[in-house]
C-alpha cells in the first residue's frame, strides 16, 4: 500500500472503530479538516470583497488567488472554489485585463452550472459578464451566444431575474448598434 495513503486509512479506521463503539458521533478528522479549510477560505473571500469594496484590487486578486490555488491543491471543486474564480474574473475585468478575465469566467461558468444547474442565475452572472469581456476584446459574436445564454436563464427566473435579463438585453443592443454602425461603414462629408 502507498505511503500517503496509510495515514488515511489510518485515520478511517480509527474513526470507524470509534463510532461503532461510542454511543455518540464522531466526526471524521478528514471531514474536521475539509470543514476547517473552507472556514478558511470563506474568511478568505470575505475579505476579497471588502478589499474590492474599499478600491484595494489587488489585494482582493491575491486573496482570490490563494484560495483558487488551495482549491486545486485540495482537490476541492467547492462553491467556494467557484465564487473564488468568478471574484478574481470580476477584479481583472473591473481593472481594464478582459483577456486574463475571459478565461476566468469561462471556468467559473463550467463550476457554476456543474454545481448549480444549467438554469441557475449565478451561471447568468458568469455569462453575462464573460459576454461584457468578450464584447471588450471585439469578439461580439462570441458575445452574442454568451449574453444569449445568459438570457435565456434570466427570463426562466422570472421576477427574481428581470433585473439581469435587462442587463443582458442592454449589452446585446448595444452590440447591435455597434454593428450597425460598422456596417455601414464611417460617415462621409459631401461638398
């Protein structure tokens, strides 16, 4: 048997024998540490967001980071692990770095709807803001699908979503009107 694993054999077993001996629960030492890290981690994205709030961007990026970073050394594709990515997706975004942003969001959109559901409001978030940052990079039909998906779910919500549906529904209009005015090409003068 490998070397990593004994410890948690180990510790399974022990708290297998514990439990099935002592009247009360016992929770595992393996749940004790997951529940501990994402203890960590939320004070980590809570303090995330107030170093957004307070204009400290980069501050908030590096909390972001960390727990990104002991998301996927953890192995632990939590909710937490999501709105890690969606924040730091959102800080590059808001700091003028679209292309270190779409990415970004692009992965917490996949978390999203494997966590949530294809038909979560939290996932339109995701897209609508991936649509913003590909509209931003000139990648407007990309933008479409994306702010298309978005409000899709948006209207599905109802009431509770028509606030990001209108968000949406703006977004696409003014990539409509930026390709009308493309199409017809810069004004000339007649003398």
């Amino acid at each position: 048997m490998p070397a990593p694993i004994r410890p948690v054999l180990l510790a399974t077993l022990t708290w297998l024998a514990a439990t099935t001996a002592a009247a009360v629960p016992v929770i595992p030492p393996f749940a004790e540490a997951r529940a501990e890290r994402h203890r960590i981690w939320r004070e980590r994205l809570d303090e995330a967001e107030a170093a957004r709030r307070a204009g400290d961007p980069e501050r908030a990026a590096g909390l972001y980071r960390d727990v990104i970073g002991a998301g996927e050394h953890a192995g632990d594709g939590t909710l937490l692990v999501a709105r890690a990515v969606d924040g730091l997706a959102d800080v590059l975004r808001e700091t003028g770095r679209p292309d270190e942003a779409e990415p970004l969001y692009r992965r917490a959109a996949l978390l999203w709807e494997r966590l949530l559901g294809a038909d979560q409001p939290r996932l339109a978030v995701s897209l609508h803001h991936l649509g913003l940052v590909l509209s931003a990079l000139g990648r407007d039909d990309e933008a479409r699908v994306e702010l298309h998906r978005a409000l899709t779910i948006w209207d599905a919500a109802g009431p509770p979503g028509a606030s990001g549906a209108e968000a949406t529904r703006s977004a696409l209009r003014a990539l409509d009107a930026r390709a009308a005015a493309s199409a017809h090409g810069p004004a000339t003068g007649t003398r």
